[in-house]
C-alpha cells in the first residue's frame, strides 16, 4: 500500500492515506521491541481531521457540512495565493518559487531523509510527495498554467487533499538533509514550512504546542514554559544556590545588567528540565572572568523562537523582543545558549527582520566556550572525562549555520574517548525532534518520534559506540541543543539505554564543568546515581 | 521558404533571449529575502572543506572574511559538468542523465564552434584548411556535435526508459517529460541524420549560421537540413518556458539562497531593502495577525495580541 501510493490518492475518500508497519521499519543495531500503534484518542477523531496516517499532529477541526468543506478548500486557496505574493511572503517567495519552478522531480533527496529511510521507503515520506501535491495545486489553481494537468500531472482539489496536505507538513524534521543534496537547490523542507504558514497564517489551524502554548505562550508571559519574569529569576536562583553548594564551586548568575558585555539568553526548557545546562554556564562565565548578564525581559529569558517552525509573524515578533531586551541593557553582543533553533532563528534569519536599531551582533556559545576553554584561564582534568562520548551536531547549528569545529575542539581537548558519529558536521541526521516534534507529547505522537522521525539518530548513536556496548561502560551522548535533548531524553527512556547500554546525554558545557578542577567531580551523572 | 526559416530562426532567438530575461528579471524583482544558506558554502574558503563558515568565530562580525570565488568554482564546475550531486546522491540515475546534459554541453560547444567558424568564413578564411588553429575548430565541431547527439539521444531514451520503469520516478512524470525528452530525440536524430547523410563536415550549418550573423537569407537546399534547423529553432525556444530552465537559474539558487551567507552589518543598501519590506502590507487573515488595526509587515512584528498589561506598560514607557 504505501510504496504504491499515488499523488492522487491524496484526494480520495479513504480512512487513512498511509501506514507504517512494524516490520517495513529499518532495521536496528539492537533488537529493540516494537509495539503496534496506539489509537488515535476517540476525542481527537471526533474533533480533528485524521485521515492521513497512525499520528495526528495539526489540529484541523473536522468540517461538518459540504459549506465547511468548501470554505477550508477556498480558505486554504486564498492562503496560497497570498503566499506567492511578495507583500505577504517577501521572507521566502525566492525560495519557495525557485523550487517550485525548476525541481526536475528526479527524486535524487529521497534517499537522504532519514524519515523515508526509517519507513522502509514510505511514499508518503519521499520528501517530494507533499511538494509535489502542493506544486499541483499551485499550477492548476493559484498560478493557472496553461496546459498545466499535461504539464505538472493533474489533482483533484477537496477538503481532504487540504487537510492530508496540512497535516502532511508535519510528517518532516525540516532538517533540510534533502535540499543539501539536490543538484538544483530546490528545497523540499521549505514546502513543508510554507505549508504550515498557510495553515498559521491564514487559516489560524496550528499545533497547540506551538502555537498557544509556544510563541503565544512566550508573547504573554516571556516563555513557553509559563515562567514570568519573577519565577524565572527564582529558579535561576535556587540553581546557582543548589549547584554551588553541591559541587563547592560559589557563583551566581548575573541579571539585568546594563552595560555587560554580553546578553546570554537560554532556551527556558533547560532552566525546567536541565538545571545543570544553566548552572554549567554560569559557572565557566564566571570562572573566565566574563561580563555577562540574562535579561529579565519579555522573551528574553527564553531564546527559544517556534515561529521559526511555522509562522512567520510570530517568529519575527519573538525576534524583535529579544533584539529590544539587548538594546536596552545595551550590551555588546547576544550570545546564545546551546538551542540550535534559537542560534538559527536570531543569528541568521532575523538578520534580515531585524531593522536598523535593533541589530545587536548575535553569536553562537561554542566558538565562545572554544575560546574560554582553549585560553588557559580554567585548569582541567580531561581524565575526569574519560568515557566515551560522541557528539550529535544539532541541524540548525551545523548544516544551517556551518558551526562545526569549535565544539569538536572542545571535545578533542577535554574527551580523551571522544568518537564521531556518521556521518556528521553538515551532513549529519536529525535527531527526530526537529521543527517542533521534540517538546509533543500528545497522543501517540512520542510513539511516531520514537518508531520514524529519531529511528536514524538511535541507529547512528548506538554505532558510534560499537565499542563500548552493554550496560558495564558509561557512554555520553554530547547533545547541545535543547529540543535535541528532549528528544533523546525521551527516545532514551523508550529503548531504556539508560539501564541497558548506561547511556546518557547532555550538552557541552556539562563536559566543560566536569573537566574543571575547581569544581567537585561528578557534574556529569548517569540516572541517579 | 528562405524568408520563412530564416525567421523562424531568429524569432527563436529572441524568444529564447526573452524568456530567459525575463525569468532573470522577474527573480531579481523579488523583495529581499531572509537568510536561508545551506552548509557547505562553497565560498567559506578553507572551512568550507569541512562545511564551516565565518560564524565559527568569536566576534565574528570585527573579523576580515575570507570569500573565496575559486571555492565556488572547484564547486559548480563539478557540479555543472558532471552532476557530481546527482552522482553522489542518485548514482543510478546518473548513468543516463550525464550523459544526457554532457551531451548538450557538447552540443552548445558545437554550436559556439560553427559561429566561430562562420566568423572566420565571413572573414575569407576557409575552416579546416590553411593554420593549426583552424584545423583545430573544424575537428573539434567535426568531434563535439556528433558525440553530443549520440549523447544526447542516449541519454533521452535512458530517461524516458527510467522515468517509464522506476516506479518511484514514474508517479512524479508528467506528460511534459516525456514530450521533452522526446523533443530531443527527434531534434537530435534529425541533427545526426543531416550529419551522416547531407552535411558531413557541417559545411551548411556554419554557412547557415554565417548567413545569420549577416543577414544574408540564402537558402540551403536541402530539406532535411532545414526540417533539423526547424526542430532545433523549436527547441531552442522552448527550453526557458520549462523546467529545463534551471540550466541558468541555478546560479541563483546557489549563489543567492544555498550560498547567500552575507550577514546584514554595515551593509546600509540592505537596510533600505529591509524598511522597503516591512512597510509592505499584510494581509493574512488568522486573527493572531489580523483585526488589530495593525497593517503593514513593521506594525504587525512589533505588535504583541496577547500582551499582559505589565509588557505593554514597558512598551509604553520606552
């Protein structure tokens, strides 16, 4: 069924479009138990469209009358018309029409999406399925190109192409793994956001955990994890208490300093999920002598930007506070923390959002910690971190960014068993959490992360330590990226590689801390212990 | 009849020239667009090696950056003449594709060769006979046309077997691949055709190309001739209306989008294209973005439709 699905078959009246079976999944390094999928909750099938797979993601409400059905198709029209004009959509009409126009459908990306390749070759997950229906639609019915069934294949348009459509947009990473290996440039991955933004944009359908309790959230009270300004410096509080205290290293995190060098700005997750991460920070800033502050402002304590996920306006409001925050405490320079999307969202795509005013140079931690580490100002002990690890290069750091060596210095000078994974840098696999999935936890939506989207990076992990298998070795997987670790975190406790291979994660600066001599052994645990 | 091919001739020209203009014109008609680079680029000089590039720096915007244009070379050159991406990436594919577009490359140096030579026949001087260096023009277009038709037919019977057997490629081709793929068989074949049987040493096709240049509308007498001239003005014409346009608008998607990395500091003529954008109206209708009186890029981004009454003090008072 699912390697003879057709573009058509996207329009027909069938329960679902797609499967993906226990046993068409790529094999793994381990034997690991697969369960079959879970239900979609009755509650949400009464509500929301799902008809296109095992999984529902985007909340399309079910239309109830053929005027319903008919108002999504027109609604869904009118968003894609806006989208190819350069008022609604100047920050990706290049793009979006380049691919459009000149794709040669010679499927040579296929291949490199590792959701394609965890399926087992699903058609509905060749990175060119959803382009190609959204392509379809573009010719026939937003650009009405003449002979345009015998030039582009022809579609049928009705409500469930538009919500297939829709909720196909999140069945990708938006890693971009097969733009890098088209011979034209045209770019797959965009497709899939463009779509999201019409969904956003115009029809106000979006995934709640992006939207309400994302970027809204974030707009409202300063963070997606609900801390206001107040909480938020609490907590901060209780951590650099907590951790001084434990690891006999006194420091304290700087706050609202006007004039300091640099503003860091975290993604609030780690502050919730990962107080090391924050502490860890805080404790090599402070050890390099740096002049540094965290701002208390509105999103400015928390770098994560999920419009960059699936809507443009959102994305750009998050950027501006986070620009204003800087341009009020007037520091040199943003330095972010270790969030991949965040260093993408206000390093590089805001760089051209951002008005004359607000344009505070901003910058990735890890040619900063490079250099800290690198500078001779802190004593190490690489010994202490004398285990192996391997590194997963965040997609919106490496290939997005072209941040690759700073990290692997620090980990050659302070991993004596540091290993890459394969492959890595630019072309490394998404971790499976990208472009939002990482922070959902509704439904069966851990099950498809588990199953399809993080199947790759498992695989790539557990050969990275071919060496070192079993429960006897401590292994560390250095992850910095906050969705990337709520990723792993959770891929981790499915396949239980805490207790059967002694695996864990975290990010850089916790290898930094645990190198460091003025700091008590054992930042770094595994579990409980 | 001369009139007629002569004209067909340079009507195909111009609208080849069109249409490719006015692709060119159009993408760069476009508003600026956000940052959107893709890792390796090409131009990061010795970081490009390994895919990194001047962000991997502390202060990266006080340091001197290092743009290399021969990086970008020792890039599309593989990439244009060989399809490298497609060989690393797609490598059943590329057995008949490159020879597909190498074909055509040949085919292109053909046509450069036989106005060269028509050049030098206008000047009086007879190709293939007299100096090296003319010697050397009527054996490379005596070499390069015929390998590139064989290439190109080929190739275009490879891809049309592919595209009709690879269940994966067939679902994504339309009728237009094959009528393309079709077009330069038949252009091709008739261009091989005239070769074996009527022009062997391509006499009449630089003279038809001198007579071009010199408007000079001379008939040549043959019809197999003109019929492949005919197919060729056809093709010609086409190509820029297609898909097969990528030929020349990859430059862009490379060197604007995949490679475009130039960060907006002391760069005034992209803040200038920035404010032009962000006074563009909006006009999406999700109720996070519209209904509050706010209307262009500018007043919408620095709008904030669920601020508590504490930030929207703060706004105020800045």
């Amino acid at each position: 069924m699912n390697k003879d699905l057709q573009i058509n078959d996207v329009s027909k009246n069938t329960e679902k479009l797609a499967t993906v079976k226990n046993e068409d999944l790529m094999p793994l390094p381990a034997d690991f138990e697969e369960k079959a999928w879970a239900d979609i909750p009755e509650e949400t099938k009464g509500k929301y469209v799902c008809i296109l797979d095992d999984v529902n993601i985007l909340q399309i409400p079910i239309p109830k009358t053929v005027e319903e059905e008919e108002e999504l198709v027109n609604k869904f029209i009118n968003g894609m018309r806006k989208l190819f004009t350069k008022e609604n959509n100047w920050t990706f009409l290049s793009m979006l029409e380049t691919t459009m126009e000149h794709c040669a459908k010679c499927n040579t990306c296929s291949d490199s999406c590792h959701l394609y390749e965890a399926t087992g070759g699903n058609e509905m997950y060749r990175p060119n399925y959803r382009t190609e229906i959204f392509r379809r639609i573009y010719k026939k019915y937003v650009k009405k190109e003449p002979f345009s069934r015998w030039r582009n294949g022809d579609i049928d348009l009705n409500w469930r192409t538009v919500a297939r459509l829709g909720e196909m947009a999140y069945r990708c990473n938006i890693c971009r793994r097969c733009a890098q290996t088209c011979p034209i440039g045209a770019d797959n991955a965009l497709v899939a956001r463009e779509i999201r933004k019409i969904f956003s944009q115009e029809l106000g359908i979006t995934v709640p955990e992006l939207h309400d309790k994302g970027s809204m959230m974030q707009l409202k009270t300063g963070s997606s994890t609900q801390m206001n300004k107040i909480v938020v410096r609490d907590n901060v509080e209780f951590i650099d208490e907590d951790f001084s205290e434990e690891f006999g290293y006194d420091f304290k995190t700087p706050w609202d300093v006007e004039g300091a060098d640099i503003l860091l700005i975290h993604n609030a997750g780690e502050i919730m999920a990962w107080p090391e991460n924050i502490a860890a920070f805080s404790m090599i800033f402070q050890a390099a002598g740096i002049s540094w502050t965290l701002s208390s402002d509105l999103a400015a304590y928390d770098s994560i930007n999920y419009g960059v996920f699936y809507d443009d306006v959102q994305f750009a409001r998050t950027a501006i506070l986070q620009a204003q925050a800087a341009k009020k405490l007037g520091v040199k320079k943003i330095v972010l923390g270790e969030c991949g999307h965040a260093h993408k969202a206000l390093t590089v795509i805001a760089d051209r959002v951002l008005p004359e005013g607000l344009k505070t140079p901003r910058e990735s931690c890890f040619p900063l910690l490079r250099d800290i580490v690198m500078s001779g100002k802190i004593k190490f002990d690489p010994e202490r971190n004398n285990f192996p690890v391997t590194l997963h290069d965040p997609c919106n750091v490496t290939r997005l960014m072209g941040i690759i060596k700073p990290q692997r210095e620090i980990m050659h000078k302070l991993c004596p068993q540091f290993r890459e994974m394969h492959p890595n840098g630019p072309h490394n696999y998404c971790c499976g959490g990208g472009s939002g999935y990482a922070i959902m936890s509704r439904n069966n939506i851990p099950e498809w992360r588990f199953k399809v989207t993080g199947r790759k990076k498992l695989e790539q992990i557990l050969n990275a330590f071919s060496d070192s298998r079993g429960p006897e070795i401590p292994k560390y997987v250095c992850a910095p990226c906050s969705n990337c670790k709520g990723q792993l975190r959770d891929l981790f406790e499915r396949y239980q590689l805490l207790e059967k291979e002694k695996l864990t994660y975290s990010g850089v600066v916790e290898l930094i801390v645990n190198a460091m001599v003025d700091v008590k052994p054992g930042f770094i645990k595994w579990g409980e212990e | 009849m001369a009139l007629l091919i002569y004209s067909i001739v340079y009507l195909a020209i111009i609208v080849f020239f069109f249409f490719v203009i006015r692709r060119i014109v159009s993408y760069l008609n476009n508003p600026i667009h956000v940052r959107w680079e893709l890792y390796p680029v090409a131009h990061e000089g010795k970081r490009a090696s390994y895919g990194g590039s001047y962000l991997e720096d502390v202060d990266w915007w006080t340091k001197p950056r290092e743009k290399s244009k021969i990086g970008e070379l020792k890039v599309m050159i593989p990439e244009i003449l060989f399809l490298k991406a497609v060989w690393e990436y797609n490598r059943p594919l590329w057995y008949v594709t490159f020879p597909f577009h190498f074909g055509l490359y040949l085919v292109v140096a053909f046509i450069g060769l036989l106005g060269i030579g028509a050049v030098a026949q206008l000047a009086g001087i007879t190709i293939g006979s007299g100096s090296a260096l003319s010697s050397a023009v009527a054996a490379l277009t005596n070499l390069f046309g015929p390998l590139g038709f064989i290439l190109v037919i080929g190739g275009a019977i490879g891809l049309i077997y592919k595209r009709m057997t690879d269940p994966g490629l067939r679902k994504y081709t339309s009728a237009e691949h094959f009528f393309n793929l079709g077009l330069f068989i038949v252009t091709m074949g008739s261009a091989s055709l005239t070769w074996l049987l009527v022009d062997p040493n391509f006499h009449f096709a630089r003279t038809f190309i001198a007579n071009l240049i010199s408007f000079n509308m001379e008939l040549i007498h043959s019809p197999l001739f003109n019929l492949q001239i005919l197919l060729a003005a056809f093709t010609i014409a086409y190509i820029p209306i297609t898909h097969m346009s990528h030929f020349f608008m990859k430059y862009f998607l490379y060197h604007d989008i995949r490679w475009g990395d130039e960060p907006n500091i002391g760069t005034p003529e992209t803040d200038a294209k920035i404010n032009i954008v962000l006074n563009y109206p909006v006009s999406w209708s999700a109720s996070h973005i519209a209904g509050h009186g706010k209307t262009t890029w500018a007043e919408v981004a620095t709008f904030n439709p669920v601020a508590e009454p504490e930030a929207s003090t703060n706004k105020e008072k800045e």
